[in-house]
C-alpha cells in the first residue's frame, strides 16, 4: 500500500482505530472513577496505555505501512529508555531508603485531602 | 558499493561533501516526512527525560504524593466533585482532534483541497480548546496554592513536576496550532498544487505525535 503517492488507506480504517481510542479512553478514565487500586489499577492503566499508544503510531503515523528502514529508525532509539529507567529506579530505591533510615524522613503518610 | 578512483582520491571537507550528496537514498519518504520523524524521535527523548525525573522524584520522596484524582475533580453546577472529569474532557478533546486530522490526511491524498483546509482548521480549533482548558486548569491549581515548591497536600515536586510536564505538552500543542493554521493557509492559496500534498501527512504525524505524548502523561501523572 505504500507507493508514491503516499499513505493513501480506506476512510474506514481510521474510523475504527478513532472509535476504539475513545473506548480505551473511557476504559482508563473508568479505572480512576470507579477507584480501581493496587495491582489490578497498574495493569490496566498501563495496558490501556500501550494499546492506544500502539495504535495511535501504527494507523494514524502510518508506522505499520513504512518500510523497515524508516520503522526501525524511529522505534530502535527509545528501547534506550528502558535501560535509563532501570538505573533511575534503582538509584531512586536507594535515595528513599537512605532518606528513610539516615535523615528520618517518615515514610507511609497519606497526602491531606483536597478541598474543592 | 562502486566507488571510482576519483571520489576515494578526494580528501577533507570535499570528500565529506561528495559522502553526503552522493546518489544514495535510505528512507523511502519525502524528505520533509523523514526530518520530521527525526524530530519526533528527539522530542520522544525530551519527553522521556521529564517523565523519567517524574518517576525519580516521585519515587525517593518519603512525602505523601497528592492524589490527582481528588486535585483535578471538578464540581458541575454545585454538585458533588467529579473525580478527575476535566482531564478526561481534555483527552476525548485531543482524540477527537487526532481523528478530524487523520482525515485531512487522507482527504489531501485525495487532492479534496476544501475538506483538507477545513478538517485542519477544526483540528487546530481543537487544539484551541484544548490549550484553554489547560489554562483553566493551570488557574485553579495556582488557586489552590499549587506552587513548583509547594502545595498543600503532600510531596513539594508535585507542583514542579506538574507545570513542568502539562506545560511543556502544552507549549506543543500551541506550537502545532499555529502549525495547522499556517499549512492550511498555505494549502488554500494552491502553494501544494504542484509540490503534492505530504505536507499534510507531515503536519499530521507531529499533531499525532503531541497526541501520543498525552497518553502517557495522562496514563502515568494522572492515574497512577
């Protein structure tokens, strides 16, 4: 499908792909409002999450259609990421623990709550 | 890989010229396509890095960390607070302007130069909306009290961390408006007629872009 003319798809594709955005939407909104906590919450936020990510890049940027040159160079670089999210979390672990145990910062406190 | 006596021969900035307009062609896209997917993938970094300060922050601190669902509630004519309704406004807003664009997109390809001019201006309309509930939302934090260095409810790096972020993403969507608007003004005047319309693709994956970048703040700073 991808000539030189460009990413030209059926109207409908991006119908479907709009219409499940919004369900995937309503989905993660639903998990706050009906206060979904604790595992169960970090897994569906973060699956909903990854799924309109997913489609957002695949219909609407075109990703699925593109040549692997063009798909690779954008999706190679931010596996990256996850190597500096690994080392920011365990050096974080370490900052709260020793703000725990060396400077008796008090851990387990609820936030006050908001007054509208 | 042929390479002749004569260009190997060439040495200092005329070979390193020579190396970069030799008839050699990795991507198989318009050029202005293939820069701006250069520039998203920089812009993913930028927005990784205040995400993973975020993460690093809220993680060492020992403080409470506030509970967005109760700060972003919103009462509706004197009723009970609405956990967290604005921002869910605020992303069906950003969805439906991602929709309106993917078909301005195609109604480009189709060299429908009305319906690509008006689905751009409405997806810049969007935007608009957007961007305004952002201020609101902005205004009744500082209301609140909320500060970079301060809130009243727990940990001080919520407030940094707040208009850091939606401020930045802000900025983007303001910058794409004006985007949106100047394209599509170009597009009415026949500027594209003859070039060919990518330029609405191109246009379209940085909107998209600025799209994407909301899922994971709203995923990540508004509900976890």
């Amino acid at each position: 499908m991808n000539t030189d003319t460009g990413q030209q798809h059926p109207l409908g594709v991006y119908y479907k792909i709009w219409t499940l955005l919004f369900v995937l939407s309503l989905f993660s909104y639903m998990v706050d409002y009906l206060d979904v906590q604790g595992a169960l919450r970090w897994t569906l936020v973060l699956v909903f999450m990854a799924l309109k990510a997913g489609f957002i890049m695949a219909i609407f940027m075109h990703v699925k259609w593109e040549r692997m040159a063009l798909v690779l160079t954008i999706l190679a670089p931010p596996t990256l990421l996850l190597v500096l999210i690994s080392i920011m979390a365990l050096e974080s672990n370490y900052s709260h623990g020793t703000r725990v145990e060396h400077l008796g910062h008090e851990p387990d406190r609820a936030p006050l709550h908001v007054e509208h | 890989m042929a390479q002749s006596s004569n260009t190997t021969s060439q040495r200092g900035m005329s070979s390193f010229v020579h190396d970069w307009s030799a008839d050699k062609q990795t991507y198989q896209v318009p050029w202005g396509k293939a820069m701006m997917w250069v520039f998203l993938v920089s812009d993913t970094f930028i927005f990784s890095c205040f995400l993973v300060g975020y993460m690093t922050v809220r993680m060492t601190t020992a403080d409470p960390w506030p509970l967005a669902t109760e700060v972003f509630a919103l009462s509706f004519f004197g009723s009970d607070p609405i956990p967290l309704v604005l921002i869910a406004i605020m992303t069906f807003v950003l969805i439906t302007s991602s929709g309106t664009m993917a078909l301005a997109v195609n109604f480009g390809y189709q060299r429908n130069k009305r319906k690509t001019v008006a689905f751009m201006v409405l997806t810049a309309l969007l935007g608009m909306t957007f961007v305004g509930m952002q201020v609101f939302e902005w205004s009744k934090l500082i209301g609140y009290g909320v500060r970079p260095w301060s809130n009243p409810w727990g940990a001080p790096q919520f407030g940094a961390v707040f208009y850091m972020i939606t401020g930045f993403h802000g900025l983007h969507v303001s910058a794409g408006v004006i985007y949106l608007l100047i394209i599509a003004r170009r597009i009415r005047r026949g500027h594209y007629d003859q070039k060919g319309y990518e330029i609405v693709e191109i246009t379209g994956l940085y909107w998209h872009f600025v799209d994407l970048v909301w899922v994971f703040i709203f995923a990540f700073f508004y509900l976890l």
